[in-house]
C-alpha cells in the first residue's frame, strides 16, 4: 500500500485545514469517469444529494448528479448543441445576461446538491464542453477546482457506445475528441491529474498517489477502510470493450483521434507532449465542422430534443423509485422495531405479573 493510502490521521488533519474544493472529473462518457468518481468517492469526497442509478449498462451506478445532467442538457440545446454533438467544442457561450441566468441557475442547483460540502464531487461529462460555465461557478462559490482526466482507448469508448447508443465508430471517436479536449481547454490553470483507465483498475493506489502529486493535497479521507472498500469496487466487471483495431485505420477520423489519444496517453504517464499538438487537433476538428457540421449539428440538435424529455422523466422516475424503495425499507425496519419493542415489553409485562404474583 502507498504511503497516501496508510496515514489516516495526518491525511485527515491536514485536509481539515485546507480550505474548500471541488473534485471535478472530466472526459468523455464511457472513458472510466464512473470508475474514478466512486473511488473518490470512497476516499471521502463527497456526491451530490441526488445521484444516477445504475442501469443494463452500468450496474455499479453512474455517480452523476442528475438534476445537474438535465441542467447541462438544457444549457447545451440553449445554444443549438447537444451532449452527443461531435462539434460541441469549443464552448458555445450566450449573450451575456441569458449567459449570466445560466450561470446563477447553475449556482443555486450546485448549492442545492452539495449543501456547502468541504470536498464536493461532481461528475458529469458534459462539463467538459461547458467548462467555462462551471469554472465561474465555483470561482463564485469560492471553491478550489482540482480536475481529474481518466484516460481510455477511444475505441473502446466507441465500443461501449455502440452497445449503450447504437453511435457508429466515426461518430464516437469525434465525440471523444471533442470532450477530450474540452477537458483539457478548461482544466489548463487548474490542478489537474490524468489517469490511465489500465492503470486505475491494475494500481488504484497508484493513481490515487498520482492523483494526490498533482493536486499537491492528500485526498480527504483514504482511510484503510476506504481502501478496502475500493478494491471491492475495482473488479474485473468494469473491463469491457479492450480495443483491438488500429485507430489510425478508421477513415476519415481515425488520424485525429490517434493523435489526441497519444497526447493524453503521455500525459497520463507523466510524459508531457507540447500543448499544440492539441492546439492543432482542434483546428482540425473545426475544419470538419466547417465543412460537415451543417449536416451534422442540426440532427443532432434536434434528435436530443426529441430524446430529452423522455431521458428527464425515466431519470426522474427512477430516482422517484429509489426513493421509494428507500422508504419502504425504512418503513420495514421500523415495523421490525416496533415488533421488537412489543416482544420485549410483553416479556417485562410477564417478569412483572410473574414476580407480583409470587409477592
């Protein structure tokens, strides 16, 4: 075990004395964040109030605040885009006052579901193409950002989207680079530590004390018990999708994709590449847009309309659902009390009628 994972007193004592940040996990979905989210999670940072259930596709759960989600979905449509957009990045920002009601929206729903936590976790993908939104709000709620990055093939995000969305292998790798580079855009002047997916599930330890160097602060409370509880996390099921083809093979966007892979690889090995190879990547990408975007955006644009509300009802309605078993399990608990309290006066009443009687 690391030296971060095996102090918890001194761990604990000097993240009580730090001041208040948020742990901010980027990168494009499917690339590991679910992974990462719980493990920080379990190392005593803290999830929102209201969280994603698990599905047919992620068993383990999401750790995504939903209400925040459908917040970013509704912001991503207010200017023409969508969460699945291969051209979402850069950030498209509005005039400034309907800008500045976002913002103030988004302040009061972050207040909301964290309720002043010292070391709030939020994980939603879509934060990395609406970064600037979300770096204002913490900056107002005087929150220190520190960014985490998982690194994951793009081609087995691909293959998990393909099963989860049915997305073409082009359409994926796009989207990948355009969260990944949203994700490194507004993480530049933050503390910010790149994990390798592999590296995640063969070390955590690893990564957490990786993790820990670049944000130059322990993580709030990686406790034995927390790392026990991470291993049991970490199992072989959350390995899927190993990627097999050559990326640079992929037409049309595959060169891209291979090279900004390559830069977050290296970055997640703490071999640093120049900044503008992705500086480059990004001129290439809005030279696609350029010539194919109006062929693209608007569909999508208009297909996560159509997919919104039903995705926001079963989200609520799954959410209601969890609630309601939560309560139901209250309720038996309860009830398994009452009938314990009423065995335990029944035996006091005939002690008593026992001991009366023989006085």
């Amino acid at each position: 075990m690391t030296q971060a994972a095996s102090q918890p007193e001194d761990r604990q004592a000097v993240s009580s004395s730090s001041s208040r940040a948020a742990y901010v996990v980027l990168g494009m979905h499917r690339s590991g964040t679910s992974a990462i989210t719980q493990v920080l999670a379990l190392a005593g940072a803290s999830l929102p109030e209201n969280v994603m259930p698990g599905d047919e596709h992620n068993a383990k759960g999401y750790f995504e605040p939903w209400r925040i989600a459908v917040f970013n979905d509704q912001r991503l449509r207010a200017a023409g885009g969508a969460w699945d957009d291969p051209f979402i990045f850069p950030y498209r920002a509005l005039d400034p006052r309907e800008e500045k009601r976002w913002i103030t929206r988004a302040t009061d729903l972050f207040d909301e579901e964290f309720a002043g936590a010292r070391h709030p976790l939020m994980k939603d993908p879509r934060v990395s193409v609406l970064g600037p939104l979300w770096r204002t709000v913490l900056q107002d709620l005087g929150l220190t950002a520190r960014a985490v990055i998982p690194v994951r093939h793009p081609l087995e995000v691909a293959g998990s989207l393909a099963k989860r969305d049915g997305f073409p292998v082009e359409k994926s790798l796009l989207l990948w680079v355009a969260y990944m580079l949203g994700a490194e855009n507004c993480s530049r002047d933050m503390p910010r530590a790149f994990v390798s997916y592999d590296g995640l599930l063969s070390d955590w330890r690893g990564q957490a004390a990786r993790i820990e160097a670049a944000h130059g602060a322990p993580l709030p409370a990686l406790t034995p018990k927390a790392a026990k509880a991470i291993d049991g996390f970490l199992t072989r099921e959350l390995r899927h999708n190993a990627a097999a083809d050559d990326l640079t093979q992929i037409p049309l966007v595959g060169p891209l994709a291979a090279r900004v892979y390559a830069w977050f690889e290296a970055a997640a090995s703490d071999q640093p590449r120049p900044a503008e190879e992705l500086a480059a990547a990004a001129r290439t990408l809005e030279d696609m847009r350029q010539s194919m975007g109006v062929f693209v955006s608007p569909v999508t644009s208009d297909l996560a309309l159509a997919r919104a509300e039903l995705l926001e009802a079963r989200q609520i309605a799954a959410f209601e659902q969890s609630k309601i078993r939560a309560l139901e399990a209250q309720m038996a608990e309860h009830a398994a009390q009452a009938e314990a309290h009423r065995r335990l006066e029944g035996a006091v009443n005939d002690l008593l009628d026992d001991f009366l009687g023989e006085s």
